[in-house]
C-alpha cells in the first residue's frame, strides 16, 4: 500500500510492531531489528528484515511518533542513532492496542500483535477483549449453519477465536 492510499495516522503492522518495541525504551535501529527477528518477542507473531525495520522507523519519525535523541558507538564501526517515542506515539499506540479488529482474516496478525506488544507494554486489553468478544460473536452467529465451504470455515475459525478469547479473561 502506498503511502499516499493510507489513511492520515494509520501505520503497517510493522511500523506497529517498531512502535511497540520502542515503546518499551529508547533504542537503535539494529536492537529493534533484534527484537523483531523470528525469533523475538514481538517478531514471533510480526517479524520484519532489518531494512524494513529501518524503514518503518523512518515513518515513525516522519509521522512524529519517535523522535532521534542521540548516538552512541556502533560495535563495527559508525554511530547507531538512539530513538525514542514520543507522546503522541505512546499515545497513538495505546490507542490501537485498545482497539478491536474488525474482519476475522486479520485476528491471526492484527489482534495477536496487539496482544503482545499491550504485554510487553503494560497496556490494559480488558477492553479490547471485550470489544473483541462481541465482534467475533457476531461472526459466530452470521455464518452459523451454513453448507457454503468458506462460510462453514469461517464458522469454526470464529469459535476458535471465542475460545482463544475467553482463556484471555
């Protein structure tokens, strides 16, 4: 999606997924790379390349939601440029934690990401839960019954989310 065809404010999931890494300190592009390699935390559930990991920061700069607030000595050599977010970033953040997903595709990626980055973030999800809840109870109940192959798959991925939901409370 190009920037243009995004919505002012709106952010990828893996500039979500940087915001959320470096909502936790300031910090490096490469540290941020780190944590969202497969094998991190965060990047278990959205993981990015370190050029896009760079790239993603870059927008947050761009959008105002971290800020450059110094350097320090990179282990092979140059300066590593230290960021960190600022408080409309925090804010912008806590507000798209607590925001539900709307299509039941993007639950797997979308809530999940939420989920963990409100984690490692301190960042209550009780109402996001909530919210959450309701929206995959209205899925559950349109598609309930059907013969139609993707409805009936729908179905089930829907009682599977309700499922997954209510271990969360």
């Amino acid at each position: 999606m190009s920037r243009s065809a995004r919505e002012v404010g709106q952010l990828l999931l893996g500039e979500w997924a940087c915001l959320g890494v470096l909502a936790q300190g300031p910090n490096h592009g490469f540290a941020v790379a780190q944590e969202l390699r497969v094998s991190g935390r965060i990047g278990r559930v959205w993981s990015l390349t370190r050029p896009l990991t760079y790239r993603a920061i870059d927008q947050l700069i761009a959008r105002g939601y971290v800020e450059v607030i110094g350097e320090e000595p990179g282990t092979a050599g140059g300066n590593r440029t230290i960021v960190a977010v600022t408080r409309s970033g925090r804010a912008a953040l806590r507000a798209w934690c607590r925001t539900p997903v709307h299509h039941l595709r993007d639950l797997r990626s979308e809530l999940l990401l939420k989920l963990v980055v409100a984690e490692a973030n301190d960042i209550d999800t009780k109402a996001l839960i909530a919210a959450q809840r309701i929206i995959v109870d209205d899925f559950v109940a349109a598609n309930r019954g059907s013969r139609d192959v993707v409805t009936s798959w729908r179905h089930e991925m829907a009682l599977a989310a309700k499922r997954f939901l209510d271990k969360l409370d």
